[in-house]
C-alpha cells in the first residue's frame, strides 16, 4: 500500500482541532496505514496555531506548517509540495472522511491519477445547509461556462498520485479560493486520468468563513482563473 501524505489546510479551528487531528489520527493507525498528517495553518487569529504546534510536538506523525495568512489554496500547495507520500489526500479538518481515502486508494489502484469526492455526484449524499449546496452548484455551473469544466466538483476531497499531480501544481497560479478548482481543471486540461466518487458529507461545525463573505472573493479569483486559462493560455 503506497504511503499517504494527508493535507489538511487550517484557520480559525480551534474549537475542533485537538480532537479532530487525535480522531482521525487513531482511524489511520487503526488501519495500519504508512501515513503523515500535514496541517496547513494559514493566518488564524485564535488559538489554532498554538494548538497544532501542541499537537506536532506530542504526535509524530503530524507535520505543521505555517503560511502567515489567511490563504486556503496556498496553504493546501504548501502542504502538497512538503508531502512525503506516494500519494497524497487533500481533506478537510471538519470530515476526516477514511471511507473516501479507501475508496480513492481503490480507484488510484485501477488507474486513475486524481480522484475527485464529488458533493455534486449523483450518489453523494450532502447534509449541509440548502444556501451551501446552491453556491456549490452555482461555482461548479460558471466553471463550466467559463471554462469547460466537464465534471461536477471541483473543491473539497481528492486523493491524487503526488509524482502525476507535481506538475500541474507548479502550473497553478490562482490561490485562495479556486487553487482547487484550477488543480481538478488543469489537470483535466493535461490529459490526465481524473476520476469523480460519491461522498456522504456531513461537516461537524460550520465553515470558519461565512458563504456570504467568501462570494466576492470567490468571483474574482474565477476571473483571474479565466484570464489565465482563456485569454493568457497559461
């Protein structure tokens, strides 16, 4: 079984942290996996960083990194480009989902490069709010009259064979909201294998960042990611 790196970008979690790194920590080590937990703290204002350099500095198996501010797609690349493993997991602090890494694992076996946890799938099961499952639906329909996208998701759970995905990582070049977007489309772009799975969602706290104050943002980073695909064909 290849070794999984596990990246896990962080802000603003420190209601949740300790216990959601010891639980999914014991989930893996009961499945004897050659594993590395990666958190990406990237500008909190709570206690979440001093909590994470608690934990790395007890549990071995954890690496903490910092990248000073509040930047979700640059937290998440700075943790793919430190991750050690074979293949690497990007989730998410408030999931913790071991049935997709197995899932995914599977489908990585059987050929695939990057496999993507759909929320859009038509077998996934999402229990958030109605108002986040619309702003999903509503991202994933501009990228693809933007940009062609041919899938159904974009943001949230994959699992990616790391020496595949390594040079389309470097060819990413918007951050914050949509580097996950970009990763899932690039790769697309590139000819590789991308495969989409059902998840059965259910997040354990709200999102660190409201939906509302994340819209303006999100809009224009996907005019950035449109300029740089569409019209620099970067």
């Amino acid at each position: 079984m290849p070794k999984l790196s596990i990246v896990i970008p962080v802000f603003n979690e420190e209601a949740i942290l300790d216990s959601a790194v010891r639980t999914l920590l014991q989930k893996l080590e009961a499945r004897h996996h050659d594993f590395e937990l990666i958190l990406a703290e990237n500008g909190s204002t709570d206690a979440t960083a001093n909590i994470s350099a608690a934990l790395a500095a007890e549990l071995p198996r954890l690496k903490v990194l910092h990248t000073g501010r509040p930047n979700y797609g640059k937290a998440l690349r700075a943790g793919i480009d430190s991750a050690a493993g074979d293949v690497v997991v990007c989730d998410e602090i408030d999931l913790g989902d071991i049935d997709f890494y197995e899932r995914a694992l599977e489908v990585l076996a059987a050929g695939a490069d990057l496999v993507v946890g759909s929320k859009r799938h038509h077998e996934s099961m999402d229990d958030r709010p109605w108002l986040r499952r619309r702003g999903t639906a509503v991202i994933n329909t501009l990228l693809r009259l933007s940009l062609g996208f041919t899938g159904t998701d974009t943001h949230g759970l994959k699992a990616f064979k790391r020496a595949r995905l390594l040079p389309v990582v470097a060819a990413c070049q918007v951050e914050h909201n949509l580097f996950a977007s970009e990763l899932v489309i690039r790769a697309a772009r590139m000819g590789l294998d991308v495969r989409e799975i059902p998840l059965r969602l259910h997040e354990i706290r709200p999102p660190s960042v409201g939906l509302m104050r994340r819209v303006p943002h999100v809009l224009v980073d996907l005019a950035r990611l449109v300029y740089v695909i569409r019209i620099k064909g970067a």
